[in-house]
C-alpha cells in the first residue's frame, strides 16, 4: 500500500525545500523528492543539498490543510 511521505532537504539552517510524494518506502519517497528538486532547482544545484528527513503523513490532517 503506497503511504504519503513529506520528504525535507536542506542546505542550511534556515532554508528547506519539502515536497509531498506517494511512495511505499522511505527510500523510494526520497529518490522521487529528489527528482523534484533536480527538476525545481536543476541537477549541478541540487548536489548542494543533502536529504534531511522525512516522515509519513496522516492523509485526512493533510487534507484538511495540517502538517
């Protein structure tokens, strides 16, 4: 069964990128968060971010506009 992942990569401190991905590991929730990012900032900037975390998501909160 695929589970919502919200995958966070970082660079630094302040700034993050998050996207929100249906996978059914961890692993495959952060390979296709990290095709996202390729395709938002481009592949040579996006090897100046490293994965950060991620955590599986309550579908119905989501929805409802929660974290």
């Amino acid at each position: 069964m695929m589970k919502k992942y919200k995958v966070t990569f970082k660079p630094v401190e302040m700034l993050t990128y998050s996207y929100v991905v249906d996978a059914e590991k961890d692993q495959e929730a952060e390979n296709k968060a990290r095709d996202e990012l390729i395709e938002a900032i481009g592949y040579d900037a996006s090897k100046d971010w490293e994965y950060y975390y991620n955590e599986v998501l309550d579908i119905e909160s989501f929805q409802k506009g929660g974290k």
